[in-house]
C-alpha cells in the first residue's frame, strides 16, 4: 500500500493505521502542523493522538548539516541545526540562549548550561566555540542537568584562558592541560573522544589531554552541556558520533534475527543488506534492548513506499505482530513542501515516531539511501536522518507493557517491517550501543 493512496479499495485498510496489528482504541486524529514561533518563545506542539508530544518545538527552515556524505554513513549527527535550539533545553530559565547568524550564543550574567534533551555515553565529538576576552565557558561531558560539584556530577573541559588552576583544555577538578591553549576572541575546534573511562581531547586538531578515570569513580552516561558563566560564549557546527556499537546484521545471512509467524513479507540478505519485500510481515531481533543508540542506513524501492523500525516491542506472534515504538520510514509530503510529510495524509514521515510526534522536515527521499539515528534513552527519544534532527519527544502516558497503549520501559525487540504488498525496502549497516 503506497503513502499517497488513490485506490478506493484501500480506503478500509488505511483507516487502520500503519500496521494490521494496530488494535489500540486510541485516537488517530493528524497532529496540528508545527505553528512558526521565533526562538525566544517556543509553545509547545498540539499534538491531538494520544502520547503525542508535550516538548516544545520550533518553526521548520532546513539548513543541511556540515557534514558529508561519508560522515554521516559513518554514524556522524548534528545536534545544532544552525537555525533554532530544537533537542536542547536550559537549565536555567533565566538563561538568554539564542541562535543568532547560525550559531548557538549567550551572554547571560547567570551561570548555566544549554543541556541535550538525550543522555549519551561513549562518543566523538567536534565542536566550533568563541569566548569573548575574558570570559568563562565550558564543554559539561555526561553531566546532571544540576551539577553542583565536577569532581562527581559531569566532566567539565573547559573553555576559560584566566582559570588559574583549570585553564582552557584542562578538566575541571580532574586533569589540569600541560601547557597553556589561549582561545579568546577566535574561532577554536574541540574534538573529543569520550571513550568508556577515558577522554581525549584535541583543540584545532592538536592532542592537548588525554584522561582516565579510575572504574570506580568514572560517569557512565550524562547530558551534553554547553556552559555560559560569564561574557559572551558562542558554538556552532556541534556534531556528534556514537561510540562502541555492535553490529546487528553480519552482512551476509540473518543470525541474530527471526521472522515473526504468519508474516507475508519475505526478508532476505541480497548484495550485503537486508531486502524486505511485500507484505504485511516482520522482522525481529532475537535480542532485546532498552535505552540504545540505534543506527542505520536504508533505501525504498520504489515511490511513496512505507515501513518501519518498531522498537522495545513485545514479541511478536501472529495475532499481534508488532506491539512497540514505530520509528517511521515513508518519504512523502504534502504540496512540495518538506516540513508537511504526509503518508496517508496523517502527517508523520521519515524519523517520526508514529502516531506520537511527526518528523519536523522530510530529509530523504525514495530510491536513495539515507542514514537514520535514534536514541531511546527512558521516556525521552530523539531521531536524526542524514544528520539532521527531526524528532525530540517524551512519551508522558501511563505505563503499558504495550507501547501502543502506554509507556514501556522496558527491554524490547526491533523489528524491521514489510507493511503491504508493494513494499521493496533496503537496510544495511545495523548497529546498536547499548546505554548504562
């Protein structure tokens, strides 16, 4: 079944929703189109499904991430889209955050930090920052969202020339640099390595500090902060790589993976990735995960074609397939414009989690491969495609063991899915990193 159906026929099975198995009684009304509001005062969405969205969002004007092709397939997202602050929240509500000329700045008199919606574990980062002369700023690494002490609550490389005890390029409380970095009033590069127990830092790609924490002592999981406390601070191009993956598709057959019984799809392995054709039928893994990073690459077939990657879903039998999180893979959109998608008119598209929050802007297209990220990290998710940031969502329902129904914390299968009879999807390069 095609996303844009004009086949009166259909007209019964699309009523049902994504998937034959969808037996949830609740609403399946569009969310209300994203309203434009200027970053100062960002509303929240008005999401009319159930569990739709209650985190804020902000007016759609898509600028492509600073990264190439090569970049991205290897696993590289942006976490600034370089027009508004959408995936990160402050602190502090006295904060002045603002995007200003495609960078992130502040210049706040109240110490505070600019947090990601998502914690992250293991990963690369690279970062552009300005410090004004003067001023006083930092890089916070698997931080709290209140750290009071960063010998214990965050890993705070900082980005003060003055500090007497921690200049720039030293880690708070932990590891003074060896010399002396001078940064003010310049554009500067941090690129980190926060890898298990150790951290290496390069700034404007000169190894400056490399850190190991003692087992007992080291942060596990954290979110990203950028600091302001005092002068001006700004950062731009804020790309970010997972670390410590593990494969879920060998390349070559489908260990790791069983088809859920009674499905009509068939899912083979065909020049090193996995081709799902026709359908209803699915996928699934024959582990389970619960806070992960999810990563992978893929390719419809075809025109308006629609599938998906359900996640923490209960196993799946032939009564009901499929009962978890649908992160959604369908590549349409309304009257050329990228920020309606527009499968089956319900306006989720490629990145959405289905029925709970639409994907902001329609990044791929059909017959080309793009890369997709998702975290699910407790009731929070975020999602990229091709880099770009297109969901952050926090599922607020009740507990269900059911995610159609409620919210599920707990372990779950994946599984790739072959919606209707015309679906013709491709998937490579599966990998997932599991979070503490």
């Amino acid at each position: 079944m095609r996303c844009v159906a004009s086949v009166v026929g259909m007209l019964v099975i699309m009523s049902a929703g994504c998937d034959r198995s969808d037996s949830n009684p609740e609403s399946t009304n569009q969310p209300t189109v994203d309203s434009p509001v200027s970053v100062a005062s960002v509303e929240p969405i008005d999401g009319t499904a159930a569990g739709a969205s209650s985190e804020p969002t902000q007016a759609v004007e898509f600028i492509a991430p600073t990264l190439t092709r090569e970049q991205i397939e290897d696993g590289w997202v942006s976490l600034f889209d370089g027009k508004t602050l959408f995936g990160w929240q402050a602190n502090q509500g006295e904060h002045d955050w603002e995007v200003v000329e495609g960078v992130i700045r502040s210049e706040s008199k109240h110490p505070g930090l600019l947090l990601t919606t998502i914690r992250l574990a293991d990963f690369e980062l690279r970062c552009d920052f300005r410090l004004e002369s003067g001023g006083n700023s930092g890089l916070f690494l698997r931080t709290v969202a209140e750290p009071t002490d960063p010998a214990v609550d965050c890993y705070e490389l900082n980005i003060c020339d003055a500090h007497a005890a921690y200049p720039t390029g030293s880690l708070v409380a932990r590891q003074r640099v060896a010399e002396s970095h001078p940064c003010e009033g310049e554009w500067h590069t941090y690129h980190v390595h926060v890898d298990r127990g150790n951290i290496r830092v390069q700034l404007d790609d000169r190894p400056i500090l490399d850190f190991t924490e003692p087992s007992e002592r080291s942060r596990k999981i954290g979110f990203l902060g950028l600091q302001a406390n005092g002068g001006r601070i700004e950062f731009r191009n804020v790309h970010l790589r997972p670390l410590n993956a593990r494969s879920l598709f060998n390349g070559t057959d489908l260990t790791g993976w069983t088809v859920v019984p009674d499905s009509r799809g068939v899912f083979h392995v065909d020049a090193e990735t996995i081709h799902a054709t026709g359908g209803p039928g699915y996928l699934q893994t024959q582990d389970v995960f619960d806070n992960f990073t999810l990563q992978f690459d893929v390719r419809t077939e075809g025109e308006g074609l629609n599938s998906g990657v359900f996640f923490r879903a209960e196993p799946g039998i032939a009564e009901t397939p499929a009962n978890g999180y649908e992160l959604q893979i369908c590549n349409q959109f309304a009257d050329g414009d990228r920020s309606r998608p527009n499968e089956y008119g319900t306006g989720f598209g490629t990145g959405a989690i289905f029925r709970r929050q639409p994907a902001r802007w329609v990044v791929s297209d059909d017959r080309k491969w793009c890369s997709m990220t998702l975290v699910a990290d407790g009731p929070r998710f975020a999602t990229w495609v091709d880099g770009y940031p297109v969901v952050v969502w926090t599922d607020d329902r009740r507990p269900n063991e059911n995610p159609r129904r409620g919210l599920r914390l707990a372990a779950g299968h994946l599984s790739l899915q072959g919606h209707d009879p015309t679906t013709n999807i491709r998937f490579r390069n599966l990998r997932v990193q599991s979070l503490p």
